[in-house]
C-alpha cells in the first residue's frame, strides 16, 4: 500500500484530462441552446459510438495488416442472438462470457 | 432493465436507478478485477490501483496508463493518451446532457463526473424507450456503478496475486457482451422505418473501423469512426 508524490501527481494529471471531457457538455448545453443540426447528428452518436466498441474487438493490427479476430466474431454471433431474443443485459452478458470461455477452451 | 420494459414509464427514484444498474455489475465487477489483477503485475501498489479507480474511473484509460506505465513511458505521453481515449465521453455527455438542463449547474457536473460507456449505454436505452432521463434515478445509476467499481478494482488488486488469468475464463468479454446487449436494446427503441437506415450506418461502421486500425489505434479509431459515421447518417438522412 505505497506511492509516491510523482505517481499521484500522475494519476491526478489524468483524472483531470478525463473530467474536462465529461462535465463540459453538461455545463454548456445548460447555457445554450444547441443548433438542430447538431441535436440530429449526436441522435447517432449512441449506435455509432456502440457499435464501434463492439467492431474495435473484431480486428487487430499486427504488423503490416489488420486481422479479423475469429475467435471474438464468433463469439459475438450468440451473443448477438441472445441480445436479441431476451433484450436483457444481464442475460447477454453472461451469454457472452460462457460462449468466450467455451471457445477459448476448444480453440485456446 | 427488465424493468423498464413492463412498466410505461421509470419512476425517477435512487432506488430504480440502482435495480438498473444492477445488470451491469457484472460487467463492471469483472473487468474492475481484471484491472487489479492488471495493475499489481504491472507493478503498481493496490494504494494505486485504488486510486485510480476513484480518481480516474474509465476501464480502458486504467488499463492503458498500466501499459504505459510499464513501457515506462514520459508524464506528457500519458497524460495525452488518457485524453484522447477518454475524448468519447465528450461526445456521451453531449447526448446525455440535454435531459437535465432543468437541474442545477452543480447537480450536472455530479452527472457529469461520473459518466462511463456503461451508465452512459443504460441511460441512453432509457432515455430512447421514454424520451427523459430523471436526476435521482440517474445517481442511484451512477453511484452504483462508482462504487462497485472502485471495490471491484481494489479486490482485485489484492487478490490479484493468487487470481488465474481472467482472461481464460472469458470474463473480459464481458464488457463486449455488455456493448453488444446496449447496442441491440438502443436499437430495439429506434422507429422501425429509421432501422434500415442504422443497418447501414453499421455496416459503414465497420468498413471504417477496419480502415482507421491500419492507421490509428482501437480507441482513436472508435472516436474518429463514431464522429465520421454520424456524420454520414445526418447526410443520408430520407
């Protein structure tokens, strides 16, 4: 249980550079209105910032080329399937979780 | 979640926000022992560890200062880094902060400051099913979320020594399994004639994800694609 005035100097230099970007929007929508244009653009901000997090574990760069990661593309097609069948995210995740584990058991 | 699909409208209590947050858990209590599992074999003290869950409180932004500092990487490449992973929330909180511009500018910082891809995902499923979000419920869901997330992190840390690689018994896949239910669950809200559109701007997605990793990192690719595929989806709108 030790650190150093450096390391916690560190770690408050990146909780702040994470802050910023958190609260600023909540302080300026307050005083502003946003132009419509801008509203309709950050309507897809939720898919597209979703589906990205999923697609980044589909592929991987190793060295000169970006690979499909198969064992995580697989995985995803029941879990997908769950998601879609139950709408419930304790269900899905725990789909995902025993399907990966399966996998990296027979592939692993 | 279950919850919120039987009944017409969220009651805006701390109570609800917490039983919403709860599906959640295991996504934040696996990935949170993974990061103390992470962090001591990266060499940093539980005190750290701990310190960086309340401190900071972004998954990938903790387990990519662990990387960095192991590779002994200067203060300035650090801090840079965390920035730029972390730069999503901006674009979060732009969609999430217009459903309490009636709180005050301290009680929207309070949102603000504890704003992650999961509570963000939750309340963005919310707010699509009822076109709101409440303050109460929203801190019951971010304070649940804050909490175990910090006590997943520290046990982590201290059991990290004696704990298997989570990594073989899947549990890192639970954050993906949990992106992919809050994907399908914001979708499942959207108007059926809208939903081809969105089919689309996914496919588009992941063309542009496979593009921008050839150049950029993942977390990089994630905020410049989101920005890029948005934007697309406004000019192909109708």
């Amino acid at each position: 249980m030790t650190t150093s005035l450096a390391m916690v100097l560190l770690i408050l230099g990146c909780a702040l550079v994470t802050w910023i970007p958190r609260i600023m929007p909540f302080i300026l929508v307050k005083n502003m209105k946003m132009p419509k244009i801008v509203l309709r653009w950050l309507a897809y901000i939720p898919v597209c910032i979703l589906s990205a997090l999923v697609i980044e574990g589909f592929f991987e760069k190793e060295e000169a080329f970006v690979t499909v990661q198969w064992l995580n593309v697989i995985a995803f097609i029941p879990t997908l399937f769950i998601a879609l069948l139950t709408k419930s995210l304790s269900k899905t995740v725990i789909a995902g979780v025993v399907t990966m584990a399966g996998l990296r058991l027979l592939f692993g | 979640m279950e919850q919120i699909e039987q009944k017409p409208l969220t009651p805006d209590t701390f109570m609800q926000g917490i039983k919403d947050c709860v599906p959640t858990l295991l996504g934040y209590i696996s990935i949170g022992l993974a990061f103390g599992v992470v962090g001591i074999a990266s060499g940093i003290s539980v005190l750290e560890v701990f310190l960086l869950s309340v401190l900071v409180y972004a998954g990938s932004a903790q387990f990519i200062f662990c990387g960095l500092y192991l590779a002994g990487a200067p203060v300035t490449a650090v801090i840079v880094t965390i920035f730029i992973v972390n730069l999503r929330h901006l674009l979060m909180s732009l969609t999430i902060a217009p459903y309490f511009t009636k709180y005050s500018t301290l009680r929207n910082i309070g949102f603000g400051t504890l704003l992650t891809d999961e509570t963000f995902g939750v309340s963005v499923v919310a707010a699509g099913k009822e076109g709101r979000l409440g303050g109460r419920w929203m801190d019951g869901l971010n304070i649940t979320a804050y909490t175990s997330w910090i006590a997943a992190c520290t046990v982590g840390g201290i059991i990290g020594q004696w704990l298997p690689d989570p990594e073989k018994w899947g549990l890192d896949y639970a954050l993906v399994a949990m992106f992919v239910a809050l994907l399908v669950l914001t979708l499942a809200s959207i108007p059926k004639e809208k939903l081809m559109h969105y089919i689309k701007l996914i496919a588009i997605m992941v063309i542009s994800m496979y593009g921008m990793l050839y150049f950029m990192p993942g977390h990089l690719a994630v905020l410049l694609s989101t920005m890029v595929v948005a934007t697309i989806g406004v000019v192909l709108e109708k």
